[in-house]
C-alpha cells in the first residue's frame, strides 16, 4: 500500500475512533454536580462574562403574571407622582444579552485592583446535600459560598462609584431600546439622569455612609483590607444541558415566589 495512502488511511481511522468513543466534538463523560459546583468558583474568580454564563441555563423568565405580582404596581418616587401599572407579564433575558451587558460590568471592576477568590462549598459542619442528580434536574442544599477578597478602601471606593455609573449606562441603554410607551421611556431615562447627576454630586457622601456600615457591621475601627466571607446559599435549582449542569435561575425564582424558600 503508498504510504500517503496508508497515512490518510490511519488518521481517518483514529480520527473515527475518537469520536465514536466520545473523545472529541463534545463529547466525554456526563459532569457529576460536584463538578459542576467545582467550576463555579474559577468561574466567577476570573470576571468573565462568557463563563460566567455557561454556568447558567439560559433563557431566564421571570414569570410576573402570578396575581398577587400582576396586581401589585411599580412605584418610581416616593410621592407616587406616576405610578403605571406593570403591564408586561413576562421578562426575558437570553445568554447574549447576560453577556453583553454583564461583560460592561466585570471590566469596570477589573480596571481596579484587588485579589478575589470564590469557592462553593460544603458548610464548616456538615455536607452539601444533592436531591435528584439524575439526568435532568437536581437539588443542592446546604452549600456555602466562601469569598475572599483583598482590597483597598481606595480601590473599593472606585469599584462602587464605576459600577454605580455603568449600571446606569446599561439601564439606559436598555430603556433606549426597549419595547416601551414613550412617555414611559421619558419618564424612565429622565429619572436615570437625575440618579446619574445625584452620583457625581453627592458621591463622596454615599461612600462615607457606605463605609461607616460596612465597619460597623464588622465591628472594626478601621478598613481590613482583607474580607473572608461564609455566605450559606439558598437552595440551587440545577438542570441538565447535554452533558453539562446549569443553575436554573428561572425554577429558582419560580420557587422564591412560593413559601418554600421563606427562611431565605
């Protein structure tokens, strides 16, 4: 046999076996939840938007058609100046849309500086709980979301006050393009104008009061520089996609509206 032929011949016949073992083109072995949880903290560690949302089973609706929620009105000033009647019984945010404007939001916050690390994990006594873990849907309770960050109070006084601005960019932009009455969307981006003047005003005094909060819940005289955090989650609704486990922030929400989750 030529040798060329014999080549092609061999690669074609690997390149086969590859993919009928599931070694390439997706796919490998199921992920275990365990994995899943695993991953979560490199995730939210590296700032990615991308990553951030493979861990999300996509597309998020908050369902607000439920009467006690359809019924209830959206309040914009205190003095109930205008006051519309929430109208749209349905939200919908798809994985571009995470991605763009989450992305805004995570490269504010890498422009300063400071060290962050995320961990999911089981609690100081005791185990994460998995119910389910079939091949569809499952459970996990009893998990604790450890964060450890070091940062100045320079550098978190930049974080708030550029989060602060880029959120009300994303919202404006939003606003702008969103399927509103426009009288809605004059009252809408006019009131975020008045949140963005207020910002640039009176930020200095949001900081203090901020900062005052902060080391009196923590019961310090002065800034740490240094955060360790044991925060217990709520109960994480998982689904399956393909192979891969995708936080369910949809049956989540579906569940807060209920009593289930009434201690949280």
């Amino acid at each position: 046999m030529n040798k060329k032929l014999f080549s092609k011949s061999l690669i074609l016949v690997v390149t086969l076996a590859l993919f009928l073992s599931g070694c390439i083109f997706g796919g490998g072995q199921d992920q275990t939840v365990h994995e899943y949880l695993a991953s979560v903290g490199p995730a939210i560690t590296s700032l990615e938007a991308n990553k951030i949302a493979d861990l999300i089973a996509f597309p998020i609706v908050f369902d607000f058609a439920d009467d006690e929620l359809g019924a209830y009105p959206l309040n914009f000033d205190e003095n109930n100046d205008w006051n519309p009647d929430w109208d749209r019984p349905e939200l919908k945010i798809e994985k571009a849309d995470f991605v763009k404007y989450s992305s805004k939001v995570f490269t504010k916050i890498k422009e300063s500086s400071f060290d962050l690390t995320v961990k999911v994990d089981d609690p100081p006594e005791g185990k994460i709980e998995i119910i389910g873990g079939n091949n569809k849907t499952a459970t996990v309770e009893n998990a604790v979301l450890y964060i450890t960050l070091e940062i100045s109070a320079e550098s978190a006084r930049e974080v708030l006050h550029s989060l602060s601005d880029t959120m009300i960019t994303i919202l404006t932009d939003y606003i702008e393009n969103a399927d509103f009455d426009e009288d809605v969307k004059e009252y809408l981006l006019r009131e975020l104008q008045y949140q963005r003047d207020d910002l640039e005003e009176d930020f200095n005094e949001v900081w203090d009061e901020m900062l005052e909060n902060v080391l009196d819940e923590l019961e310090l005289e002065e800034w740490p520089g240094e955060f360790e955090l044991e925060l217990p989650l709520m109960p994480l609704e998982l689904t399956k996609e393909g192979k891969k486990w995708k936080l369910d922030v949809t049956a989540i929400f579906d569940s807060m509206l209920s009593s289930e989750y009434d201690d949280f």
